[in-house]
C-alpha cells in the first residue's frame, strides 16, 4: 500500500518541473491525490490557479461541438477561449490578497478557506458578498464569468435536500454534502442545469409527444439511474467541468421520473454539448480591435444533451419526489436572480465608462444632454445594484443552516434589470452614436490603401489616437446589442416568471386589509 501510494504521487509530480513542485500549491495537490488514492477514488487535481484550470479542460476531453464540427480542444478554440478567459478570472482573482474577503470563504464543512463560488451562504454577510464579488468580477471582465449558475444550485439544492430527507426519510442531504465536499477540494466548476427544452410549453412532461424534451429517468437500477433529455441555454456549459441537474418547473405525480436532480462530470459516455451562436461570434476569431471585449459578450451557451447517461446513486439528489420539485426550482431562481444587480451593475458600469470616454473622444462630454444621459445611466446601474443588496440584506436562515435571499425583492431586482439594461444600453447608442454600428474594419485602419483615409476621417478630438477611439466604439458595440441583451431579458427567468412571482409573494389581500382600516371599512 504504501509503494502504490508514494507511485501514485511521484506519477503525479514527475508532470512538473522543479520550480512547480515546491510551490505550495502543488504540496496540497500531493496531499488531496493521496487522500484519493486512500479513499479509493479517482480525481481530478485540485485547481487553484488560472494555468491549473486550463490544464483540467484540456484533460476533459468532453463531447464538444461547434457549428457541427467536434472541438478537441476548447481552450485553443477561438469561439471559446473569451469564455474560458472569464471564467478563468474567477479562479485568478482569488489568488489576490486584496480580494481574499470577497473571492473566498471558510467552509462550514471543513473549516478550510475555499472558493467563494464552492461556498454555502452562512449569513446575511455572506449573500452581500456574494453581490459585491459578482460586482468587482464584473469589473475586470465587463462580460459574464459563468460560475453564478452553479453557485446557485449547489445553494438551492443543499437547503432543499435538507428539507426533502425531513419530509420523506431520505438520505439525499448527506449524499449532497459528500458531494460538496468534492467540489470545495477540488474547486471544480459546475454548471446549473435548470432550463428543459420544454417542447409544446402547454403541456406538461408526460403529455409531450417527445418525452426527452424534458430530462428524466429512463432506468433505475441497483447503482444508480440512466437519464436522458437536455438542458438549454447553459452558461458556461463547454467550460464546467461537471453539471448539477434539477427540475425545471414545480411537477405532478404522473410527472414523478422527471424530478430529478444529479451531478454529472462532463466527460461521462452519452453526454454531448452543442455550442450555442451568438450575435456577431465571428467577432471572437478576430484579434486587436474588431474583437470588442477580449472577454467576450456573454457567457457562451450551450444546449448539454444526456443520451442514456447512467448516474451512480451517490450523485442523485432527487428521484421522484414531485412534490419538491417546486421548491427547489422556486429557491434557485430566487437565489439567481439575486445575482443580477451584481454582475450587471457592474457590466454597466463598464458600459458607462466606455460611453463617457466615447463622449470625450469626439468632444460632446461637455454637453448638458449628455451630462445628463450619463447620470441617469449611473442612477440606473445603482438601482439595479442597490436590489441585489436589499435582497441579500433581508435574507433569512433556512432549516438547513443556509441563508437565502428575500424572494420578493430577488424578483424585483431581475425585474429591473429586464428594462435598465436595454435603456443603458439605449442611452449608450444615444451619446456614441452612429458610428457604433457603421465602423469600419481594424484591417481598413492598418490598410496602406486606405488606413489615411480611416484615419482621417474618423479623428476626434485633436490628441486622440483614431485606434482609441475605435477601441472604445467597439467595446460598446460589443456590450450593448444582440445576445448580452437578450441574456439579461431571459436569463434567470423571463420578466412574466417575476410577475407570476408578485402574484404569490406580493400580499395583495394585505395590502387590500391595510387600505381598509386606514378609511374604517370592516
């Protein structure tokens, strides 16, 4: 035993140059493989930096698939790499001592410091951190980052678990924690699996003509279940190494087979991820200039396919509990639509930086209409913030231990969201102009035919290099158009989800008795 275990790290460490190994980071590589190897099971190694997290999606080998063609490589893939460069930030950031406090977290499990995106909220404090670090990631990357989906669900689904086992007897919160465990030593990112396809949307499951259009269980054995079916528009699916599977609407007991929540690695046999197009991907082959935002628009949506996937029964989280369906969908939406006022207050805030600059360069910042354009598109982005954070404020402390948002006022704010992004983004095209649209190429700048004639007359004002302020331009034709709008419209739920929400959660027959006492009606 012990000369398969010192083989077993020396095969890992001979990988390494010298430097590498002393690092401190790969002495707690050594000693999660070990604990591995002990324990019997295979794992991939511990990521902690931007290169280690690289390494693991070359090493994945997943199913892959853009514009028909299978992609070996997701990190060489110029439509993927702005994804992948995001959410490598993630992972990056964490690593700086000046956003220790809001990047990571201690857990509740282990008492170690983790990863902020690996971590349980505890209290009040931690969902406010959650918004502000959603906010300062935003900063860096003026583009979606992609863990929220999966933060999200490993939250949603540890409360619901909780109170699935006190309802039925089960055993799923203790199988749900051991999986935590993997992913806060492992540092993995998991993909939140909530969107079905749906098919005909006025028929439930069972009644659909096809019925993969809904993810269920197809087979249920004495290891574990095969599934089959499809998640749609997952955020970062093509760079997540695992995806955490659950409902996508409240269910009936004919619908049992199809409440469902799992954990699936990537690279299990019959699951299959087609890339998803967005509006002016080209942009992503292109260097310099033309690309816009290095980072990308959004956060690069796959639809995630599961033919006959088996899942071993330590990794189910919910098998045929309909009537928990419901809640678990409800919680998670609530806890990402918490995150809206975080990630796009500060994507606006970009926005609006990039549209002032904008105003410099071709000499109207000193316009009262455009002093006054650009406060209303900051008084938008801090409404939109100050939802996240009065959400998180009034959280409140589960049966599980975990905290969650207000749900009304989570509502609210992705609600907000769905109307001041596209009117930042209205006022953006307002003060920028037309030229944001109608922009030559990088190729026409750099052209020794008619780069003179680019340079010329697209000069502003007198001391602006013409390649600064088309860099700008482009950056707001990359953030305020196409799929980034659409995302905040749909993304985490359509604004008629939020009204059916207010319906529930609003308290109408109160606010009608308060109207009552207040002019004396019985």
């Amino acid at each position: 035993m012990r000369h398969g275990i010192v083989g077993y790290i020396i095969s890992k460490l001979c990988v390494h140059d010298v430097v590498t190994i002393i690092s401190v980071y790969d002495v707690l590589n050594v000693v999660t493989y070990a604990l591995c190897f002990l324990r019997g099971e295979k794992t991939m190694k511990r990521i902690v930096t931007k290169e280690d997290y690289l390494q693991s999606l070359k090493d994945l080998h997943h199913a892959v698939y853009y514009n028909g063609k299978r992609v070996e490589d997701v990190t060489e893939h110029p439509a993927l790499r702005p994804h992948i460069e995001s959410a490598a930030l993630t992972y990056e950031l964490a690593l700086r001592p000046e956003h220790e406090d809001l990047m990571t977290a201690i857990s509740h499990l282990t008492g170690k410091r983790i990863n902020r995106f690996t971590h349980i909220h505890q209290s009040v404090d931690d969902l406010i951190k959650k918004v502000q670090m959603l906010r300062l990631i935003a900063h860096e990357t003026g583009s979606c980052f992609q863990r929220c989906v999966g933060f999200d669900a490993l939250n949603s689904v540890y409360m619901t678990t909780y109170d699935l086992d006190q309802k039925h007897k089960t055993d799923y919160f203790e199988r749900f924690k051991k999986y935590l465990l993997h992913v806060q030593e492992s540092n993995v990112m998991v993909v939140g699996g909530m969107t079905d396809t749906k098919g005909d949307r006025s028929l439930p499951p069972t009644k659909q003509a096809d019925p993969d259009l809904f993810t269920h269980v197809v087979e249920r054995r004495s290891d574990g279940i095969v599934i089959r079916g499809a998640k749609a528009h997952m955020t970062g699916g093509i760079n997540s190494h695992e995806i955490l599977i659950m409902p996508t609407q409240a269910m009936k007991e004919e619908d049992r087979d199809y409440a469902l929540s799992c954990a699936i690695p990537l690279n299990t046999p019959g699951v299959i991820l087609i890339f998803g197009r967005q509006t002016n991907e080209e942009r992503k082959f292109e260097q310099g200039i033309d690309a816009g935002n290095p980072f990308g628009a959004v956060g690069g949506e796959a639809l995630i396919v599961f033919e006959n996937v088996f899942v071993p029964w330590d990794r189910v989280f919910l098998c045929g509990e309909y009537d928990m369906a419901g809640l678990l969908v409800e919680r998670f939406a609530t806890l990402h639509r918490q995150n809206y006022g975080g990630c796009k207050g500060g994507v606006s805030d970009i926005l609006v930086g990039a549209t002032a600059l904008a105003a410099e360069y071709q000499g109207t910042a000193a316009a009262s209409h455009v002093k006054e354009k650009l406060a209303e598109m900051i008084h938008l982005a801090e409404t939109i913030y100050s939802g996240s954070v009065a959400c998180s404020a009034m959280g409140y402390k589960t049966p599980s231990g975990a905290y969650y948002p207000d749900p009304l006022l989570a509502n609210t704010t992705k609600h907000n969201v769905t109307r001041h992004i596209y009117e930042i983004s209205r006022l953006a095209h307002d003060i920028a102009g037309g030229i944001v649209a109608t922009m030559p190429f990088q190729g026409d700048l750099e052209s020794s035919e008619v780069g003179r004639y680019v340079k010329k007359y697209l000069a502003g004002v007198k001391g602006i290099p013409v390649e600064d302020r088309m860099k700008i331009l482009r950056l707001i034709e990359n953030m305020s158009g196409g799929t980034a709008l659409i995302e905040s419209m749909h993304g985490a739920g359509s604004p008629q989800t939020q009204k059916v929400m207010y319906g529930r959660l609003g308290n109408l027959e109160q606010k009608k008795r308060w109207a009552k006492r207040i002019v004396g009606i019985d």
